[in-house]
C-alpha cells in the first residue's frame, strides 16, 4: 500500500509485548494494519496529525479468535490526502 503521508510508530516499542502484522481483523482496508500489544495504560499517539473522526470504546472483552472480531475498541482518524487509521 502506498501512501502520501508519512507516519510515525505510534507507541513506544520498549513497551510493547506482541506485534502482529496478520489477524482476524486485517481484511479489506484493514489488510496492511499492525497490532501492538502493550500493558494497560501505556501512550499511544496518532501517528500522524488528522481529525478524529470516530471511536468505539465501549468493549471490555477481546481475544484472538473470529468470535473477538466485532469487540475491540479503537480510534480512527482522518489525515490529510484523505488517509485514514485507526
């Protein structure tokens, strides 16, 4: 996938447990995302400046199985050149 903006890592990796390139949720425009696994409580930033455009924190269960797919929380923002991350 190419893009036009240029991203940062969005966490500090000395605090990340688990990295994960493939998962049940990477399909569609989802296919090139990263999963970082870190300890409750540890910063994340964009990645790069943009509009938050919706977030779903509602879910307090998760796991690595396709039944998970629909649970997890997350934050997706709007960047310039019309990108989008979450």
């Amino acid at each position: 996938m190419q893009t036009k903006n240029i991203y940062k890592l969005p966490i500090d990796l000395s605090k990340v447990t688990k990295v994960a390139e493939e998962g049940i949720a990477h399909v569609g425009d989802l296919v090139n995302s990263i999963d970082y696994d870190a300890p409750e409580g540890t910063t994340v930033l964009a990645a790069f400046g943009g509009e938050v455009v919706f977030v779903k924190d509602d879910s307090n269960v998760g796991g690595d199985e396709q039944k998970f797919e629909n649970d997890g929380n997350y934050v997706e923002i709007l960047h310039e050149n019309n990108e989008v991350s979450e």
